[in-house]
C-alpha cells in the first residue's frame, strides 16, 4: 500500500470517529434540555381521526365540572353544506352548561377572513353565551394555534383536530387523549396568561387617548414640587451635571403627565419616544434606533441618577413611566414654560434660576435682591452658578 492510500484511510478512520463521538454526544439521553421532574405520569390513548369526535362527546356527556376549550378554528358549518357535527358538538356543551358545568372557550382570532372573528359573536356562540359560557377572543397580533380541550381539571385532549366538518369527517388527524391532573393544571394556567383581545383594543384606546395629550406647550399651569429645587439631588444636581437633556425632558413628562386623566387611566403613563425625540430637538436626521436610545438614556439617568421616575419598556414600543412621589409644597408655573421651543433656548442653570424666580417672588421676594450667598445655601449652587443664571434670564 503507497503512502497516499495509507494517508486516506487515516482519514476516513478519522472522520468515521468523529461522527460516532458527536453521535453518541448529540443524542444522549443525559443532555437533553427537557427536565425529567418535569414530566408526570399519565394514561395515554390514540384518539386520531374518527375516533376524536366520539372521545370528546363521551368527556362532554359525562363532564362533572368544567369544560375547556382552546381552539385554533372552529367552524360549525363545513365546505359540503349544513353538516351538523360541529353543532351538534356545541349543543351538546349547551346542555353541560344547562347541567351547571363551566364551559370556557379561548379562540384564535387572526384569520385572513374577517368573516371567521364574526362568527363567534353570531349563533350558536351567541346562545352558549346567554347561558353562561366565557367566550375569550385571543390577542389578534398572535396567531393562537392550540387545537386542546381540558375536562375536569384532569382530560386533556390534544392533537392536530380543529373543530370542523373537514377535521372531524375527511382529514387524517392525529389527536391524544390524556388523563393527568397536573398537566392539566399546567395547560390551564398556560391559557389563561394568553394576551387577549379586549385587552389589546383597550391598550389601542388608552394609547390613543395618551397620543392626544403628548402635546406642548399645556393647557393649564402646572404644579410644580418645591422639592425639585430646594432637595440637592434633583435639579440642583441636574445643574451641576450640566444635564440639560435630563431636566427639559423631566418638565415636559411632568407638563403631559398632569394634563391626562389620571384618576380614570392610573398613575403610569405612555411615552411616545420618537414625538419626544422631536420635542428635545434631537436632530431628524438620526435613525429610529438612534432617537431611541438617546431617549432610553435620558430616561434611565432621570430613574437612576435623580431618582424622580420609574420606568418599563414595551420592546421596541412605548416606555411607561411613573413619577415619584415628592413630598412638600408646591408652587404653579405658567404653560408657556413648558414650550420645547422655549425649553431648548435655555440651559438647565437658567431653567433652575426661574424656578427659583418665582419661587422667591411667589414668598414677596425678588431674586436680584436676595443675597447669593443665602441663594446658593437654599438651592445648594455656587455663586458663579447663579450669576450664569441670572444673566441668562435676564432677558425674559
């Protein structure tokens, strides 16, 4: 045998070895991600095909307590005309309801017909209804894809049935019956943490209503914490730190927060991130991503460094913030002050020093004429600080 042929056969043992180790590695049973506490022991049947249908009305009949059903598509009239298997499916939970048993339906609605959400406000759903079926319509921007139903915390059907005339007739489906309290009980509370519909039209109308308050400058005057003045860890911070961003983007969220109707929409509030992005006049010719993170700055300094604000991020969506609650007095300050044109003419030592004008002349004082030295002890600034300042503000 030449050297060439020895060099080859080398190889091939070589690679052979190669595939037998990653064979025995990829597939051993010890490195599977499924936890095996997680599994339980259940009785198991095949109910594929035909013999769905007769399963699920023998569960339904002898139902003695609830009736889950989490379904992609029900139809209860099929492509050969009025064929009564699905309806007779839905009597048949009618009857349970009438026997005090609890019938719950979790139901996809992103279908490329409209027509098929409507069906599940039209009979018999309808009727199921008015006997006191929960009929839950899932989030519309999910497809929900379940074909399961649960009996008795404890029957668990699920396979790839639909509920239709063409799954229960003439496809080959393949569907299992399971009978498990605790899978059950996992399956249960998987459905009921699914996203619903009227829950997603009701965040659409809250953000809608939000939408129309996210405007400057307000309708009204603004109160304003005495607090965010004389306490050194918010705006006379926010002046030491030269954060002009941080304090223009904390007047404009406290102007839009008291304009909007906190007593019927709670306390935390949406921010539209690219509108306020256009407010802090951050240049349009940014990115989307750029805008956002300028502002995912700002907002994270406004939590962690000052402390007045806690805030979630919807992913790549809105941000809702809450306000911390400043204890103290208060004093009002006029809308126009709340203006990003006027905001963005102003550094944040000037924005503090009228503050501080009308703070002092709210209390008869003026401001020209309280010492420096007495300024800088209450609002915890130097004196070449608030001389900038003044001679900032002297112009208004």
């Amino acid at each position: 045998m030449n050297k060439n042929n020895k060099h080859i056969q080398t190889f091939i043992r070589a690679r052979l070895l190669f595939f037998v180790i990653l064979f025995n590695v990829s597939f051993s049973p010890a490195l599977f991600s499924l936890d095996v506490e997680s599994l339980y022991d259940a009785k198991v049947g095949d109910i594929s095909d035909r013999k769905y249908q007769d399963a699920l009305y023998d569960l339904i009949r002898n139902a003695d307590e609830s009736i889950i059903v989490s379904m992609y598509f029900v139809n209860v009239y099929g492509s050969e005309g009025e064929d009564p298997s699905v309806k007779y499916l839905l009597d048949e939970l009618a009857k349970a309801l009438d026997r005090g048993i609890d019938v719950e339906f979790y139901l996809n609605t992103r279908f490329r017909k409209e027509r098929m959400r409507e069906i599940y406000g039209e009979e018999p759903f309808k009727s199921l209804r008015e006997k006191g079926a929960k009929v839950y319509l899932v989030d519309s921007t999910y497809q929900h894809h379940d074909k399961l139903v649960i009996v008795d915390s404890r029957y668990v059907i699920e396979g790839s049935h639909n509920w239709s005339v063409t799954a229960f007739k003439r496809n080959f489906e393949s569907s299992t019956l399971i009978v498990s309290a605790e899978l059950a009980a996992e399956k249960l509370s998987r459905i009921r943490d699914l996203p619903m519909e009227s829950d997603r039209l009701e965040q659409v109308k809250k953000l809608s209503y939000f939408e129309g308050k996210f405007v400057f400058p307000p309708d009204k005057n603004i109160v304003f914490k005495k607090a965010l003045l004389e306490n050194e860890s918010f705006f006379p911070k926010m002046v030491k730190n030269h954060a002009d961003r941080a304090m223009d983007t904390y007047l404009l969220l406290l102007a839009y927060a008291q304009s909007c109707d906190q007593k019927k929409w709670g306390n935390k509030v949406p921010i539209f991130m690219e509108k306020l992005a256009g407010y802090l006049k951050i240049p349009e010719t940014w990115s989307r991503t750029a805008k956002r993170r300028q502002i995912i700055k700002v907002l994270e300094s406004l939590s962690e460094t000052y402390g007045l604000i806690s805030v979630e991020y919807d992913y790549n969506k809105e941000a809702w913030v809450s306000f911390t609650d400043l204890s103290g007095n208060t004093i009002e300050i006029d809308p126009y002050f709340f203006d990003p044109d006027f905001l963005a003419g102003k550094s944040a030592t000037g924005q503090f020093m009228i503050f501080v004008s009308d703070l002092l002349e709210e209390e008869g004082k003026d401001v020209s004429s309280v010492p420096k030295t007495e300024l800088g002890k209450r609002f915890h600034l130097n004196r070449n600080t608030i001389r900038k300042g003044l001679k900032e503000i002297e112009s208004l």
